[in-house]
C-alpha cells in the first residue's frame, strides 16, 4: 500500500510498519532475502531493524543486542506492530550478519543512505583494520577503506581490501562510488600515486595529500625547496615565492603550533598530474603540567595539492589538512571506543564487514539526529525509543 501525505511518500512494511520513502527502514526492505522460506521466523529487515535500534540504543554485541530487544519485548511489539512477542536469539543474528551477500547489500544501503542530503567540501580517504574478524592464530587483520565526509560526519563509501598494501589498489573502487566534483580528497601518504590523482581530476575533484619517500624523487624536490639557505659571501639569497600562515590550538594538556609554508615553484617543471601547489607543514607540541612544560616534540610533513593559491590560501591549506584527521577522531576512534568494533569477534563469514557498515550509519544517524557527542546520543535513544525509531523511518532531509 502506498499513501501520499503532503507531497510525502508513504509505505507500509510486511508488520504494518508506516514508513518514509528514502528512509533507513525502506532500504532494509529492499535487501535480498537469500535465506530458504523453510524455518524462516523473522524478516530480514526486522532483523536488520532492531540491529540498528539496539546499537543506537547503546549495545554492541550480538547477545547483548539479543538481550536487550527480549527486556524492551512488549514496547517493540507495540511500536513494530509484531503478531507475537518472541524475539530473535543471539545465534539468529550471527548467522544471518555472517551471509556475505548481506555485507555487499548492507554496505550499498549505507552509501546509497549517506550520499542523500547534505555534503561537505573535505573528503577523506583512509584505511582501518577491523581487528574483531582476526581469527586465532592469524597474520594481520583484515582492513575497510573508507571515503569520510568530514564536515557532515558520514562514511560516502566503503571497500574491503584485504591487507593494508591492498588500500592502493582498492582506492579507485571506492573514489567511483562517490561524486567527488568540487571536492578536496584527503589522504595519507600511501595514497599519493599518480593514477588516484589523475582519477580525482578527471572526476573534477581536487587533492591534498602528504608526500614520503614512497614517491622519492618528488619528495627530494620539495624538501630540497624548502632546506635552509645559506648563501655564500657576496652572493644574495634566492628570491622565493613563499607564504605562510600559523595556528595554534591549546587543550589536553598541550599546546599545538602549525605552521605551513607553500611555494608555487615546482610547478613548472614538476610531471606530478595537476600540481598547483607544495607545502612544509611543521608541527610543534609542548605537553604542560603546572604552568610548565615538561616535554617537547617536532614534526614535519610534506605535501602537494592541485588547488591553486587562489583556491586555497595557505590558511586554508593548514585547515584542509588538519581536517583530513576527522576520519580518525571521528569514525575510527568511535567505532573502536564507543561502538566497540575491535573488541566484538566477529570471526564467522563477513559478519565483520556487515557490521563494519552497521556501525557507519549508526554514527551518521547520530548526527543526523544533531548529536556531536556519540556516548551521550546512544544514552539519549535509550531513554527514547519511540523518537529512536522515527529516526529510522524519516529520510534524512526531514530528521
């Protein structure tokens, strides 16, 4: 049955459920049920629903997720419009988050969720090892690249690469699945190949990225730009071209100094594809207990970037750069600290990877839902299960 309210789309699920077009909900409908009819208890998406609902909710692990739909039975019968008030057992979920095909259908879903509505100009490219599908006895961990939309907090994409070295091939994967034009990609140092920069223009994108020794005769010229002078006697310096811009941010006990410095002068005689511009990005802490400061540490990175100084002035480059580590305070570390990614096993088929993209659309329905601060949001939905769910049957444009 479909009903329009208001120029609003509506749908009904095989419960009763009244649901949104382009809502959560309307994609787990739409995923493949590969499981045979034969024993067959629950639907997939009410599986999948109270997944997502639990998680939200603050549990992270299969039995505590199981555990915690049986204590809430009656209030989700109520608000699922269930016939009976059973609900799944922990061994019901691993089996079914361990079906590979649900990781490719999950993951798409996420995507497809995420790159509706809102975007920002800073997207991230990074690898994280999901450690909780190493199995005993195992070399390494399994690794997901993802592509992280800083500003609005949301995973654009996700690809499984397998080892870490694997992010170089895969990174072209994932770069098509997102609309990259009038954006700024951001990596670190693994992704500086000439192939990904040259796919990020076609795409009329633009890059910021560090440069190391994997790339050496590139990294030579511009630490060779940027070396001290010392002229000989008689003779003037020469004449450069540098800009500079300078922040400092305190907090945590430490006071941090960026300072970036960018020359246009490599341009011309450079083969790098689009190089517009390199830098010299020096960072300085000191770490403060009682008014002093008891340890110091320096650092600096080198990098290219196809915005031009008109485009991007070093202020703006100091900020794009310092943005790119979003993806690790805001989606690595919350998935490993808050949402417990690395410490729940998830040996069995891809249940790893399902989750992996379960945990991405929880942190973006958290922000979604205006929360910055993940730990408080789940605290909040667990108090308020009713709002909760209508954050799953609203599309994101309406929440």
């Amino acid at each position: 049955m479909h009903c329009s309210i208001a120029g609003v789309q509506q749908d009904y699920g095989v419960t009763g459920i009244l649901y949104e077009v382009g809502s959560v909900y309307e994609g787990l409908r739409k995923l493949t049920d590969i499981r045979k009819a034969q024993g067959k208890l629950y639907a997939l998406e009410l599986v999948l629903l109270l997944v997502v609902l639990a998680k939200l909710c603050g549990e992270d692990k299969p039995l505590g997720i199981a555990e915690w739909a049986q204590n809430r039975r009656e209030e989700l019968v109520k608000l699922l419009c269930l016939k009976w008030t059973r609900m799944p057992s922990h061994h019901t979920y691993r089996r079914i988050l361990a079906y590979k095909v649900y990781a490719e259908e999950v993951e798409r879903l996420v995507r497809e969720y995420n790159q509706c509505g809102a975007h920002g100009d800073v997207y991230a490219l990074d690898g994280k090892a999901v450690r909780g599908m190493r199995k005993k006895d195992e070399e390494g961990s399994e690794y997901l690249l993802s592509i992280y939309d800083v500003e609005q907090a949301k995973v654009m994409s996700q690809v499984a690469v397998g080892r870490k070295e694997n992010e170089i091939t895969k990174a072209p994967k994932a770069l098509q699945m997102v609309e990259i034009a009038q954006k700024v990609v951001t990596g670190d140092a693994l992704h500086t190949q000439r192939g990904l920069a040259v796919q990020i223009l076609e795409a009329q994108g633009d890059y910021v990225l560090p440069v190391k020794e994997n790339q050496p005769q590139l990294y030579k010229n511009i630490q060779a730009l940027f070396a001290p002078e010392y002229p000989k006697p008689g003779f003037g310096k020469i004449q450069t071209d540098f800009l500079t811009a300078q922040k400092v941010n305190k907090g945590h006990g430490r006071i941090e100094t960026r300072l970036i410095t960018t020359s246009e002068m490599l341009n011309l005689y450079s083969a790098w594809p689009g190089l517009a511009q390199v830098y010299r990005l020096e960072r300085q802490f000191q770490w403060r207990r009682n008014g002093r400061c008891y340890r110091t540490s320096c650092e600096v990175e080198f990098g290219i970037s196809s915005l031009t100084r008109k485009e991007a002035s070093p202020s703006r480059l100091l900020h794009i750069r310092r943005t790119h580590w979003g993806i690790e305070t805001g989606l690595h570390y919350r998935r490993d600290f808050t949402l417990k990614e690395d410490a729940t096993r998830m040996t069995t088929g891809d249940m790893g990877k399902v989750m992996a993209s379960i945990n991405n659309l929880v942190l973006a329905l958290i922000r979604q839902a205006k929360f910055h601060n993940a730990a408080q949001a789940r605290r909040w939905f667990a108090a308020h299960l009713p709002e909760t769910f209508a954050l799953l049957t609203t599309p994101s444009s309406r929440s």
